[in-house]
C-alpha cells in the first residue's frame, strides 16, 4: 500500500498498491479502512499527500504519527530451590495462565500516576539468552538451563506509558523501503512517570515472588522503551476536537468523512493492558455505525 487516494472534493476514493510483481493497481473504493497499527497506519497517512492534504491525509492538525506508545514489558525473575520447591514445569500449559489487575488503579502513594496489568509466567524457553547473569557458552549454560529452567519463574509488567507529544512516528528524510518509499522512523523518550512506574512494579512483583517462596529475586528494568511487546498505539488518536485529533469517536477522520481508522492507533491512552480484544471491541463498534449511519450518505 503506498497512498490512499481523495478526489477533488477531498473525500477518498481508493487506494493505491503495488502488487508482487511491482504493478501499481487502484482499487476503488466508497470507503477506506486503514487497520496498519500505531507505525504503518501513520506512515501510510503521512505518504498520503497530495493539493488538499500537503502534509499527509487527515493530518491538517499535525497530529498524525504523534503521542506514540509502545507498552514494555519488564519483569522481575525469581529462583526457586529445588531441594525445596516441587518443580514448576514451565513447559507446560499457556505462556502466561493469570494476570493480575490489582495495581491497575493509579495510586499517589506509589510516587507515579497510572497502573498496569502484571502476570506470572515461566522464564521462557530452555535456552533463555536474556536471563541476567547467564553463563553464554558450553556447560555452564547447558547446566544453568537446566537448573533454572524448572525452578524459576517471572512476573511481569506490562507498562502503562504515558502518552507524550513528541513521541512520534514520521517519515525518514533518508532510507527508503524495497519500493523506495520513506520508512517510518519512530522517535521516542520515555516519560519520567514511565520509569517512576515500572521501577515500582518490578519491585512489587519481586516482593510478590519472595512471599512465594523464591530463594532470589532478579530485577529486570528497561533503560528506554524498546516496544518489546509489539504494541503500537496512539498515533492516530482518538477525539472530539479536531485541532488535537485525527479521528472522531466513531475512528472517522476529522477531516475526511469516508476515511476511518480501525486499530490501536486511535487509542488515547496506552491503557496498560493488552490491546488486541479492545481493538475487536472498537472495531464492530464502529462497523455497526457505518453499517447504520455512514453509508446511508455513500452514492454509487
């Protein structure tokens, strides 16, 4: 996909693609849905340009690619004695069979606003290159495998970032993908309540693993939001005032009335958890509007 196309009177009337064998195809359309995420969904906006949107479609307030979040996930680890602790079996079952809402709510005390869901996992696989302190080669990292693998256990956050202004997806002015348009470049600090927050949930889930009986207990804390869980959101966001917004409450451009946007991207707020069922939640939400309303105004 490299544009979505608008008439003369602004509204979308398709979109334009390369096919497998570099083809560039129109597909028409009444309507366009972009569902690309928190990275490609702006991205496509921003290359959407032409006379009446010269700096991205649906970008007149400049808030396309901006308040980017990425959810990271940290994680406190704690080892379990063998001689005293029936083995956890973490092959076994879902990555992750609970989780915990428990911190969620914001709590002054804590130091930092926002709350995020944590859950209980095994470490991993046997061969866990990120464990801390892992011996890296030959038989010490056989046996530390073997000994950490069915006595160790983590329990992770899954942080409530804070949505920023100059957190944001653009386009790169230099590199360029195989069909040479501009990639997405993504520019990111985290927010001093990111750091404030997760420090003090991994120290809470260690405590967590300690009253459970770990003999040790590992902190693992970021140093910058990598995006590790693939959570892209915000970027499209959602909103009443079209001069801080992309989209209405119903994921229709301000600005172009038959162009919606149907994933994570529109989302506000980070929300702390998994955004997957909220996106399916939104999405027929949104559906059922166009199906009802929208379309009644779309001509053949």
């Amino acid at each position: 996909m490299r544009e979505v196309v608008v008439g003369r009177d602004g509204r979308a009337t398709g979109v334009l693609y390369q096919d497998g064998a570099g083809n560039e195809l129109l597909q028409e359309a009444k309507a366009v849905v972009v569902c690309g995420g928190g990275i490609e969904t702006p991205r496509l906006l921003l290359l959407s340009r032409s006379a009446q949107f010269p700096d991205g479609l649906a970008n007149g307030s400049g808030m396309v690619g901006r308040h980017a979040t990425f959810h990271q996930y940290s994680f406190a680890i704690g080892l379990f004695d063998d001689e005293v602790s029936d083995p956890l079996y973490g092959f076994s079952g879902h990555y992750n069979n609970l989780a915990s809402m428990d911190f969620y709510e914001t709590d002054a005390s804590r130091g930092h606003v926002l709350g995020s869901l944590i859950f209980p996992s095994m470490i991993g696989h046997p061969v866990n290159w990120s464990f801390p302190g892992r011996p890296s080669w030959g038989q010490a990292s056989k046996d530390a495998d073997r000994d950490f693998f069915n006595h160790s256990m983590k329990i992770g956050v899954l942080l409530h970032d804070l949505p920023v202004e100059s957190n944001r997806v653009d386009l790169d002015p230099d590199v360029v993908d195989a069909w040479g348009l501009p990639v997405a470049r993504i520019t990111h600090t985290p927010h001093p309540n990111d750091y404030a927050q997760e420090r003090w949930q991994v120290a809470k889930n260690g405590e967590i693993l300690e009253a459970a009986g770990a003999s040790r207990v590992i902190p693992v804390n970021m140093e910058r939001i990598t995006g590790n869980t693939s959570h892209e959101l915000g970027t499209v966001r959602m909103g009443d005032d079209p001069a801080t917004s992309v989209v209405d409450r119903w994921c229709r451009s301000h600005e172009v009335d038959n162009l919606y946007v149907f994933d994570a991207s529109v989302f506000p707020t980070a929300t702390g958890i998994n955004p997957a069922l909220t996106i399916m939640a939104n999405s027929w939400r949104c559906s059922e509007h166009i199906v009802r309303y929208d379309a009644r105004g779309w001509t053949d």
